[in-house]
C-alpha cells in the first residue's frame, strides 16, 4: 500500500502537468494539491514504517535483557 501512494502521486503530477500544458495551468494548478498529498502520505507511512521498525528491535532488546536478568 505504501507503494500505492508513490505511484499515485506521480501519475497524478503528470497527468496534471499534462493537461496544464494542454488547457492551461490557470485551469490545473491547484491539482497539484492532491498530487503533494500524496506524496506525503508515502513519505509518512515510510517514516513510520521504519520507526516502527526501531521501536520493536528496542522492545526485543529489553525483552532479551528482562529474560538475561530473570535467569
């Protein structure tokens, strides 16, 4: 799903920029809006796919310890 929004927003950025070149940015501009979002909605899952991803080594490291510490 993470992928999905790469590719949406770059077939949105050139679509958009296409029929900006074709009837005029006048008509187009504000599209871009859509296309941004969803560029960050890929930037941010990407964030916190990763940010997860050093949450849950940390959680196994203190698991691993809490288990060291107990035996």
């Amino acid at each position: 799903m993470r992928y999905f929004w790469l590719v949406a927003s770059m077939v949105m950025f050139i679509g958009i920029t296409y029929f900006g070149f074709k009837e005029g940015f006048e008509n187009w501009w504000y599209n871009y809006i859509f296309a941004f979002i969803a560029l960050f909605a890929f930037l941010l899952r990407t964030f916190m796919i990763r940010r997860m991803k050093k949450h849950m080594e940390f959680l196994n490291e203190q698991k691993t310890k809490e288990e060291h510490t107990i035996n």
